[in-house]
C-alpha cells in the first residue's frame, strides 16, 4: 500500500497544487541533505579541479623521475692518463680499459644506461630511445 491509500487518496485522481508543492519540497530536502552528506568538507568543483591537477602532476612527475634514474652517469676520469679532472669526455671512455674507468663519485645504484653501457658511441642513442619510451606508452 502506498502512503495515498492509507491516507484515503485514490492515487489515480489528480492533486491539488498543495500537495505537489508539499511533495517538491520534500523531495528537495531530500536531495540537499544526500549533497550536504557528500560534501562534508565544504568542496566545490575548484576544490575537484585542483585535485584533479594535482594528481595529474603528480603522475606526470614520476614519470620523469623514472626517465631521470634510469639515464643518470655521473662523470668519469680514466686511471691510465694520471688526470685528477672528471669529464664526460666519450673519447676518454671509450680509450680507457673498462677495470681502469672511475667515476665520480660512489653511486647507491647503477642507472639502465650504466648497466647496459648506453654511455658513449652508438649505444648512447639507445639510452634516449629508453628516456623516451613512458612518453610514447602513455599515448
């Protein structure tokens, strides 16, 4: 049973204004306290639009933060030459025995392109080839 019929009201016959009114206003109460209960923070869409832009930034940035590590090479000298100055020199590197290379500064890891040798000559196109893979994945 509806609330018409234990009211007595035939709910086939149309109802006067007062009740449509009564009803509106019920219906809106409704509807504000279900939105009040949503947003108990008071937020309004700048506060959705900014949240929004912050995950958005904060996904874009680890995005670079991983292009970063992987492509990191810290400056190197080689031991043959008795030189004290470190450089990126690709010439120095690729004269220079493997075991005789320093670099420097001690690293906690080694980069994709230390571990690959992606450091000087042809090999080098592949670490920017790698740099900007996410970049293309993401599309």
């Amino acid at each position: 049973m509806t609330s018409d019929q234990q009211n007595g009201k035939s709910p086939f016959l149309p109802r006067s204004t007062m009740e449509n009114e009564e009803i509106k206003n019920n219906t809106n109460k409704f509807r504000r306290t279900n939105i009040n209960l949503l947003c108990s923070f008071n937020f309004n869409r700048f506060h959705y639009c900014v949240l929004l832009c912050w995950l958005f930034g904060i996904f874009f940035a680890t995005q670079m933060i991983f292009s970063v590590f992987s492509n990191y090479i810290p400056k190197w000298k080689c031991l043959l030459n008795n030189t004290s100055n470190f450089a990126r020199n690709c010439t120095v590197y690729q004269q220079c025995p493997e075991n005789l290379i320093q670099f420097e500064e001690n690293i906690p890891f080694h980069s994709a392109a230390m571990e690959f040798g992606w450091i000087c000559g042809s090999n080098a196109y592949n670490r920017a080839l790698f740099r900007r893979l996410p970049e293309f994945l993401q599309e």
